[in-house]
C-alpha cells in the first residue's frame, strides 16, 4: 500500500513543479530522476484519478509546451549552427 501512495504523491509533486515552473515533460523527469512515460503517465493518467483539478491545470501546461515545441526546436537548431559558424571563422 505505502508504494501506492509514494506513486501518487510524486504524481501530485510532478504536477505542481510542472505548474509552478512550466517545465516540459522531459525537464520534470530530468529533475525527478524518473523517466518521460513515468511522468507523462503520473500526470495524464494517476492524476486525473487523485485530483481532477489539478490534472486539468497540467495539462494546459503541458499543451501549452506542446504548441510551443516546434519553436524550441527552430531556435535550438539556430544556435547549433551559429556557434558552429563561430567555430569556423
């Protein structure tokens, strides 16, 4: 029983460090030291069954990151090669 409960409480933590610093999925489980399914299941899944709310606040973070990721891979992409052209000079 106690395991159940240390999963649900991280689940809960997850989710309030995703809101409080919008973190992506991948950042919360670098920080939490857990896998990007662990943390993608925590506060899609466990969540909405522990508290609805707050899953449904996550998750606006989440779709939030979600539409932003094609311009963090854009920019990601142009500082790679400008500091590969700063190499080359």
């Amino acid at each position: 029983m106690e395991r159940n409960s240390s999963i649900e409480e991280r689940a809960v933590n997850l989710a309030h460090y995703i809101i409080d610093s919008k973190d992506t999925v991948r950042g919360a489980a670098k920080k939490f030291g857990v896998s990007k399914s662990t943390v993608h299941k925590d506060v899609s899944e466990r969540l909405l069954k522990i508290n609805p709310i707050l899953a449904h606040d996550v998750r606006k973070i989440l779709n939030e990151n979600k539409a932003e990721r094609h311009i963090r891979g854009g920019m990601a992409t142009k500082m790679k090669y400008s500091h590969h052209d700063k190499q080359a000079i």
